[in-house]
C-alpha cells in the first residue's frame, strides 16, 4: 500500500476510484479481513473462535476497547448496559406518530438519531471524551429496545419493557416476543444462535455503513447521529437490506416451483437489473468465512429446533448451482454472510423485515469501534475529491430568453 495522503494538493493531481475500490481511507487496528484467503479477525481473534466461545457483549467489548474483558469487566459492563435499557417515555410518543406498517429500519435510524435530543451534551465535541462512555453504553443497552419496540408497534401490541436480570440477548427476545397472555419462555438454542449471528455481523472494516459512520463523525457530528446514518447506509439491498431481498427471493423461487436454473439466468442476463441476492462480496474473492458458519449453523439450528424450512433445501440448491456456473466462477462470486442469515432468523421468529435490523444491532459495537479510532486518531474531516465533467463556465439567461 502506498501511502498518498501527505502529496496534498501539491501534484495537482486527484486520484478517481469510483465506489473507493482501491483505496484507503483509514490505517485502523480493529478488524483483520484477508479477502483473498477468507480469514476474518477481530483484534487478532479468529471469527470462528469468537463464535464458538464468546459472547456478543464479550465481543462488543472487545472491538470497542481493544482488548477481551476481565471477567468484573464484563460484569461491570453487562450492568452499566442492563442499568440503561429503558428509553425516555418521550420517546414512546414518537412511536405513535409511526404508520403500523412503517419500515423498522426507518423506525430505527429515527429513533437512534432522535437519542441526541435526550442526550444533547453529546453534540458538543469539547465534551466528547467526559461523556463517550456514556454514549457507548446508552447505545448498546437502547437500541434492542428500540428495535424490538419497532417490531411491537408494527404488531399492535403492547410494548414490553426491558427485564434487567436477564442477558443481552434473552431481554431483547422478551421484549420482541413476549405477550401479556402467556409465560414466554426463553429457549437457550435461540439465545446462543442469536449470540452467535450477531458476533459475525459486529465488523467488517470499512464497509458502505462503517465508512459513512466515519464520515459522518469526522464532522464533529455526535456517536448517535453517526450511528443512526450507519443505519440509513446498511439498509440498502447492496449491503445488509441484502439479507431481507434473500429470503425474499428464496421465496420467490419456492413459489415458481423451485426451479434455480431461471433464477440464475436471470441473474446473468446484463439487461435486468436482478442479481443473486446474498452472492458476491467487494472484499471475499473466495469464500465469505462467515457464511461458512452461518450455512453449518443453520442447519443445526433448524435440527435442535425441529423446523423444517424448504427454503433451506432452495438455498443450498442455489449454491450449488452458482458455484458450478461459468459466470459466477469467473467472477469469483459466492455466498456472502447475508445469504443463510435469513433462514437463522426465520427459525428464532424473528420477520422479515427485522432481519436488517438485527444486522444493526449486530453491527453496532464496529461502528462504535471504528467511530472512537477515527475520533481517537485526530483524523480529519471525510471530504472526497471529485473530477469536474459538467461547463465550465456559462452567461445567466433571463427566464423569458430560455429555450
Ligand atoms: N449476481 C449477479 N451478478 C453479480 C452479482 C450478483 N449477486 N454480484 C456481482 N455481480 C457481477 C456484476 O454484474 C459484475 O459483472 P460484470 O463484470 O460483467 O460487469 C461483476 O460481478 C462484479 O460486480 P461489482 O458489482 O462490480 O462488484 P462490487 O464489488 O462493486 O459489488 C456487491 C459487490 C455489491 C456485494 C455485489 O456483489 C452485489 O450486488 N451482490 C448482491 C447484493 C448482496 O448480496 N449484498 C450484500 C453484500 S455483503 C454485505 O454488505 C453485508
């Protein structure tokens, strides 16, 4: 890598990489990606190990503060986010205004953004170093609630307030499932798959959400605007609206009678605009490795919960088909993490249109992360160069004179 950024303006020249292809905007310790070999790193640990072992605060702590917590770290830091759970009842409101139909991400990045007028010591950047703890942590503990208040709204249901005594997981699926009618029990096969889908979401260096959360808060603009565009930027179907379109398009392929053959066609054909939803990656060239782990947890997921879900079957057909299809080969194009994330979260009941969402909540403690290194680095402000295609130079034409 050459390192450009002290030539300035002084050659006169400006580099042009459209969708920054080939260019860094950062140096960044927190997440290794070696996208040739697919190997992903959190601070040096293995993906598949933190899957394995760890879990999602563990993680979250880790990518934030650089380091795995001592066991009265963790703890300390379990309880500062169990202690700030609940939202501002003023925010409550804000749900009401809310169509029932209202998409929950839009619900989301509204929300997060609206946490800088509860919390408005937070847009001064002289104060950021007294009150990032702080933030960090009303981030992490509020956005569950707010995710599954989301969900609770869009249902007609009455909104569960947080349960502190239990684990991060378990309170955010009580609050997304449970009824005033019924005891909901907590099935610790859910909590671990859902542990372990958002550790393989928390980063992935400077992807379309994480570099605007860079952008944005190189502005000086406070952690929960800069969180709640990050939100705006995942929710397109290029990057985690993906796993949404997956299941979508899975779906469609089970009512055509399940045949993949047209669907990957379709998908070749440059005249439409259709592409395989969950297949490729910017950075994997051979293989996605949480893919990997999320394909093999899926399938023990659905066995421990006893589902059968025929889009499984559809998924693996799919791949199959892709990978031994000449166009897909050549482009090196394979199943990226948003493509068996679906059929985790159909198994846990979680609905379609939440799947982005729990992208977000998994992807928080990066953008947290990648937020404190840009603001602890002293970097400055994101403001790409372009090169100029439009006149140069035009006379104003009276409105009467326009042709
Ligand atoms: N289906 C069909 N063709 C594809 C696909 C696909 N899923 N992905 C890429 N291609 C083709 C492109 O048409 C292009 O073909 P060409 O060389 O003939 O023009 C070639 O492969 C290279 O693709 P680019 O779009 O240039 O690759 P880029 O790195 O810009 O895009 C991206 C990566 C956005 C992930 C792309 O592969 C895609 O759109 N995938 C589908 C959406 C998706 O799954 N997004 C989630 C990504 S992971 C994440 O964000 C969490």
């Amino acid at each position: 890598a050459i390192d450009i950024s002290d030539l300035r303006d002084q050659s006169g020249y400006v580099t042009l990489d459209r969708g920054f292809k080939n260019t860094g905007s950062t140096k960044s310790a927190i997440t290794y990606l070696d996208g040739e070999n697919g190997i992903l790193h959190y601070r040096g640990y293995p993906i598949e190990q933190l899957a394995e072992k760890s879990n999602f605060l563990e993680v979250a702590y880790l990518l934030i503060y650089g380091e795995l917590p001592t066991q009265p770290q963790l703890d300390s830091f379990a309880r500062e986010i169990s202690i700030h759970t609940l939202v501002n009842e003023d925010m409550r409101k804000i749900f009401d205004g809310f169509p029932y139909n209202g998409h929950p991400m839009g619900i989301l990045s509204a929300l997060v953004c609206s946490l800088t007028a509860f919390y408005p010591e937070s847009q001064d950047p002289n104060k950021y170093e007294e009150t990032l703890d702080a933030t960090i942590i009303r981030l992490l503990a509020k956005m569950p609630t707010i995710a599954a208040w989301a969900y609770k709204n869009s249902q007609g249901h009455p909104l569960n307030y947080p349960k502190n005594n239990l684990d991060y997981c378990s309170n955010f699926l009580y609050m997304m499932f449970a009824l005033p009618v019924e005891e909901y029990q907590i099935d610790p096969v859910i909590v671990d798959a859902l542990n372990k889908l958002l550790i393989l979401h928390a980063d992935h260096e400077q992807n379309c959400s994480t570099s605007t959360v860079r952008l944005v808060g190189s502005s000086r603009a406070s952690l929960y605007s800069s969180v709640s565009a990050g939100i705006n930027a995942l929710w397109g179907p290029l990057h985690g609206g993906a796993n949404q379109e997956v299941i979508e398009m899975l779906e469609a392929i089970k009512k055509d009678g399940g045949d993949t053959t047209k669907f990957i066609n379709k998908a070749k054909d440059k005249n439409d605009n259709f592409r395989l939803m969950g297949f490729g990656h910017r950075v994997y060239k051979n293989f996605d490795p949480r893919a990997k782990i999320i394909k093999k947890a899926a399938d023990q997921v659905l066995q421990q919960l006893g589902i059968n879900d025929p889009v499984l079957e559809i998924a693996k057909k799919l791949e199959e088909a892709a990978l031994s299809d000449q166009y897909f080969v050549e482009r090196r194009l394979y199943p990226n993490v948003d493509f068996y994330s679906g059929i985790i979260y159909r198994a846990l009941g979680i609905p379609t249109n939440m799947f982005t969402v729990m992208f977000a909540l998994g992807r928080l403690p990066g953008w947290i992360a990648q937020w404190k290194e840009m603001r602890d680095q002293k970097e400055p402000i994101g403001r790409p160069r372009q090169i100029y295609t439009g006149y140069t130079e035009r006379n104003y034409v009276g409105i009467n004179e326009r042709k």
